[in-house]
C-alpha cells in the first residue's frame, strides 16, 4: 500500500519512536547515577568500618576479581564480557578513590588537612617551610665529655643548629656498645648548652621517654622503631618536637601512618627523616630514596629531612646525595662527625673525621 503523504507518516512514527527511546535511555541514566550513589555510599561505609578496625589497606585485588567473574557471568549482552569488565573497573577505581579519599581528609599529616607547610620552631632554630635547611651533626653515639664538646664546637663553627648524639644505641648485637644512657644525655645537654645548638638524641623504650624529654630538645625516633605504635603514642603524649626516621622497609603510607600515631596524640610537631632503605644493592648501607623526600613533601606538610650517614654508609658518597636531597627539596641535611672515626664505639666506618665535615660543608654551601 502506497503511503499518501509521501512517507511523511513513516518518518513521524520513526522520530516517535526515536524519542521515547531517548527518554527511556535518560530514565535508565538517572536510575544508573541513583545506583552508583547508593554504591558509593555503602563503600564509604566499608571505609569507615576498616579504618575503626585500624586498616590502611582499601585495594583488594582478589575481591576486585571475584566481582568481575560475577558481573561476567550476569552479563547477558549486548556489551561483550571485555566491555562490561571494563566499565565496571572503572566504578572500582572510582569507589577506591571515594574510600581512600574520605580517609586520607581525616589524615593529620595531610595536606588536605593541612594545606600550609609546617614550620617547626625549636629555640632558634627554624625548620620546613622556606625556611634555609638546617644541618643536623654530631657522632653517632656520646662516648666521652671531650668528644663531644670537640664535636659541637666545630658544628657550631660550621653553621650547624642541633647537635646529634646517641645517650641509647640499638645495636643489632646485644654484646655492643649500648650508650652512656642518662650521663650521656646529660653531657649532650651540657656541651649543646655551651655552644648554643639544641640537642637531639634517640628514644628507644617508653619507659624513657621522660627522661630523654627532660634533656632533649628533639626527641629521634629511630627507623627500627617506626612500627613501635607504643612509642609513638608516647612520643605523642609529650610536648617535644619528634624527629620519625623511615623504617628499614617501610612504604610511605606506613611512614606517614606512624607520624599520624604522633600527631593524634598532640604532638603537632614531628620531623620526617629519610634514611635510605634496604634494597638488594651491597656497595651502599642502604639505598637513599629521593622520591620519598619529594613525594612525602607533596602529600604532606610536615618537613623532612635526609640523614645521608645512613643511607650511604659510605664517606666518598655522603656530599653528593646531601646535595641531591637538598634538590628535591629536603628541609635538613643530618650527618655524623667524630674527632677520631677509627676508634668510634659505633659506626666507624660511615661517620665523617673533623677535616671531612669541613670538607662536607664547605660543599654544601648552607
């Protein structure tokens, strides 16, 4: 049958028909976008409850899997079982983004908190921000008054603000030099005093957290104590500025979660410190990770510095990753000195000699 109107009438219905399938298509969008909120919302609360558990883990690849294999086997087409994999991968990424989002605004440590620098003033001594970095010296551990009185002189004559020195040293036997304990931290007070730096020793136990803070002006936290949490509740507790050095294998949310410990507690100010982490590589103590120094100053408002001592624990390398660390924008540069390095009680073979550290800083151009 011949269509009068010259296939007018057929081009009507087909538009007719074009539309309502338009609107069912925006009907079905609308439906999809309410879906994906209430979808949202419950992982938001799976968020929250993993948090309230204390996890920091939100990716879970094997669930990720598991509800891929369901979503295929629901799958009745037309989209092909790659496209439906594919769109549903991105709601995934966009869920984990929503969860680690909302977590990471509760965060401290975080510059979404947080979004100004944090410039800690110890005396008179100024650190992070665009402040100039700081040089942090001193020998590894207090062994005798001349030491370190020979030591802080030449740090104060160089420039140094804080004077470093361990009064308690964790050593990996139980047989070494363990430090001087309370008459070291007395001499570090005393000889820090004489040459006006401030003092900073490592913490190792809480039972003396009181008794370092009654002599220290910083408060080290040394890398195999970062997972301490009893330590760093502690820490938390009192009000001296804490210096976190990296754990040995510590990832950075591992590194910025143990400072949370710190901050949560009252402590607002802390110090981060990169000191190089254990790789396969043998020809260095450990390996420096520069990344860490930009990326943690990019997530976070605290400072950092970069002990390269540690990181190389080799002389012949300890300028030159001082000046790659102030490059990526290291707030502090910590290295040790001893008057007589071959008869160091510890770490011999890393701590510079008085010439070395003159030769050290002159490079450095502070």
């Amino acid at each position: 049958m011949t269509d009068l109107n010259g296939g007018k009438g057929t081009t009507q219905h087909t538009e007719s028909t074009l539309e309502e399938l338009r609107q069912q298509v925006d009907q079905l969008n609308n439906q999809l976008v309410e879906l994906l909120s209430r979808r949202g919302e419950l992982v938001a609360q799976i968020g929250r409850l993993k948090s309230s558990e204390g996890g920091t883990k939100f990716y879970d690849p094997k669930r990720e899997e598991d509800q891929l294999r369901l979503v295929r086997q629901a799958n009745k087409g037309p989209f092909t079982d790659a496209a439906v994999s594919a769109i549903f991968k991105e709601i995934f990424k966009a869920s984990l983004d929503l969860e680690e989002t909302r977590e990471q605004r509760k965060l401290l440590v975080s510059r979404k908190k947080h979004p100004e620098d944090t410039v800690l003033t110890i005396g008179d001594v100024r650190i992070g921000g665009p402040e100039a970095p700081v040089l942090i010296a001193g020998p590894c551990a207090i062994e005798s008054e001349k030491q370190m009185d020979s030591a802080a002189q030449l740090v104060a004559e160089l420039g140094g603000k804080i004077l470093r020195g361990g009064a308690y040293k964790p050593r990996t036997s139980p047989y070494g030099f363990q430090g001087m304990g309370v008459e070291g931290l007395k001499l570090g007070r005393q000889v820090a005093d004489r040459y006006g730096l401030q003092f900073m020793t490592e913490v190792m136990d809480t039972r003396d957290v009181e008794v370092v803070s009654e002599y220290a002006d910083i408060l080290q936290i040394g890398a195999r104590n970062m997972h301490n949490f009893s330590l760093l509740r502690e820490v938390g507790a009192v009000r001296k500025p804490a210096l976190l050095k990296r754990g040995l294998s510590a990832t950075m949310e591992e590194w910025l979660y143990a400072a949370e410990y710190i901050l949560s507690g009252g402590n607002e100010d802390v110090i981060m410190c990169e000191r190089g982490i254990r790789t396969f590589e043998k020809w260095t103590r450990n390996t420096l990770d520069l990344s860490a120094v930009a990326l943690v100053k990019q997530e976070s408002h605290l400072p950092v510095v970069v002990d390269v001592t540690h990181a190389a624990g080799r002389r012949d390398l300890l300028l030159p990753l001082a000046k790659a660390a102030l490059a990526v924008g290291a707030d502090g540069i910590h290295v040790e000195v001893h008057p007589q390095p071959a008869t160091a009680m510890s770490d011999n073979e890393q701590q510079l000699d008085f010439a070395e550290f003159r030769e050290f800083v002159t490079g450095l151009n502070l």
